[in-house]
C-alpha cells in the first residue's frame, strides 16, 4: 500500500510505501515524488532508511531532486511513524 503525504503547488504528490522487509529481515520503506506531465510521470523514489534513489524517470531538476533528499532526510522518522499507524 500507498499513503499521501504531501502535495506540492506543482502538483508533485510525495506517497511512501507501508513497512516493507528484505529477504535479511531490515525494514525499509520506499518514498515517491511524482508529478503528472502530458507524457506521464515526472517520478523520484527513494528508499529508507538508506535514502537511496531506487528509481528516477521523467524530469525533475537537480535542485529539486536536492530538496526531495532533504525532506526524505528529515521526515524519515515521521514516514516509519506513520507507516506503522497505517499498519495497526
């Protein structure tokens, strides 16, 4: 599952995954910014707590990309947080 976390002004909707497990047993849990385009998705996804980029399609800038890494950096206890209610 999915959950809504926030919506930008351009309309770049930040989703993150509920508590996911790797075949070691860590948690982790994937954050998405997506933004429609007339083609599709502008899309950055990253994984936590890793903050990794596991995918990256369409056309989101460098300086955007920055400030998504910043908000996944100091959000990330709130994504696990809020993950783990969404689970009970």
């Amino acid at each position: 599952m999915v959950y809504e976390f926030a919506k930008y002004p351009d309309e770049t909707l930040v989703v993150f995954s509920d508590i996911r497990k790797k075949d070691n047993g860590k948690e982790y849990i994937r954050v998405s910014f997506e933004r429609p385009t007339e083609e599709g998705f502008d899309t950055v996804v990253f994984e936590l707590p890793s903050y990794k980029i596991v995918e990256k399609e369409g056309n989101y800038s460098k300086e955007e990309i920055k400030e998504f890494r910043e908000t996944v950096e100091k959000g990330a206890h709130l994504f696990f947080k809020y993950a783990r209610e969404k689970i009970k």
